[in-house]
C-alpha cells in the first residue's frame, strides 16, 4: 500500500519520493511539496491568506 502525503502549506497530494519532510524538535512532522511551500511557511504566512493554496481558495470561496 503506497501512503500519500498531503503537503503542510498548500494541501496537495504528494506521491512517494518527493518532497521534504521537517521535522521540528518537539517531534511535529510537516511535509513540504515544494521549496515554494517551505519557504512560505517559514516566513509565516497563514494559508488561509495566501490565494493558490487549497485553504485558500476555499476562505475566498472559489470551492
């Protein structure tokens, strides 16, 4: 059974073998897609707030 991961910031799928995964000392997991998400994430954008994020589209109500 292959597992998918859900990126952290944006919300997409991941297939297997891609993407970063950070692990933060107290032991959360986060998983990135992309350097694009990482680097959003580090800077401390909220997804909610950003528009091409799936949190996103959905406070904007696109979906």
């Amino acid at each position: 059974m292959v597992d998918f991961h859900t990126c952290t910031f944006c919300g997409e799928q991941m297939e297997p073998g891609t993407g970063k995964m950070y692990v933060r000392k107290d032991g959360t997991i986060f998983y990135f897609c992309c350097s694009k998400c990482q680097n959003n994430y580090r800077l401390g954008r909220v997804p909610r707030r950003v528009a091409w994020t799936k949190a996103g589209r959905k406070a904007l109500g696109k979906e």
